[in-house]
C-alpha cells in the first residue's frame, strides 16, 4: 500500500549520513507522495531525493520567504499548499500523511523552542509512525 510521507528537518541541512539513510528510506517504502515544508537546507535536500526517486511532491510552503527553498522550481512532478504559518502548515505535513520522517541536526532529544521537534511531537500526538534520522544515520522508530 502506497504511502504518503511527511519529511521535518532543519534549515541548516542534513548531514550526509542523514541523506543515505532518507535515499534508503525512500527507495524501500512503496511511496506516493513526500510532503515537505518547503525550506532551504533539509526540505529542499528531501524534494531533490524524492524527485530523483520519481517521487511525487507536495510543498507546503511558508508565509514568510526569508528561509523558503521554492522547490516548485526543481523538475518533476508537485502540488503546491497555500501557504501558512510554520507552524500551521508543519501540523498539515502530519496530518495529510501516515508517516513522519525527521531529520534533526543540533539536538539528539527533544528541543522544546525546535520547529523540527515540535512537528515530531505534534506526529505523536496524532499517533502517526514517526522515523527519526539522527545525524549519524541511524534510524529510530515510534509508533
């Protein structure tokens, strides 16, 4: 069964351990979309990751442009959300899929001010599956 998969991670990038292990995450699960946040640095490094898979993409832009990636502008095929506060289009990312994929950076627990966890957070909440990749590329898994 095809799935639709929500990816978090942070401005300043993945690691390169992280990008491995999302490529492997994304080639081994049957998936129909990729919904991401539409932000330089790990959103952007995702929708290129899909896209290169054939990937369908769904952009659930931000309000403000200062860190937006603009990843309509990568080739393949996309859907574009309106466009939200951070925070409100992180809650949507989660729930118009059935598994999160994060990608955290600085912190290897939960950061309370932190956009990626609180996305996390919002994804247990929702008892959606969610798949952390932690810098050095192991994967854990909740729910």
């Amino acid at each position: 069964m095809s799935k639709n998969i929500g990816f978090t991670g942070t401005r300043k990038g993945m690691t390169k351990a992280q990008e491995r292990s999302l490529k492997f995450l994304l080639d081994i699960f049957d998936v129909k979309s990729l919904h991401h946040g539409d932000c330089i640095g790990a959103d952007k490094t995702a929708a290129r990751l899909a896209k290169d898979a054939g990937i369908y993409v769904v952009i659930h832009p931000p309000k403000e442009d200062k860190y937006r990636a603009f990843t309509h502008l990568l080739r393949g095929e996309y859907e574009t959300r309106p466009e939200r506060s951070y925070l409100e289009r992180n809650r949507d990312i989660v729930e118009e899929t059935s598994l999160l994929i994060a990608t955290p950076i600085l912190q290897e627990k939960d950061a309370p001010r932190s956009e990626t966890w609180f996305t996390i957070r919002h994804a247990k909440a929702l008892r959606r599956s969610t798949m952390i990749i932690w810098p050095d590329g192991k994967i854990g898994v909740n729910g």
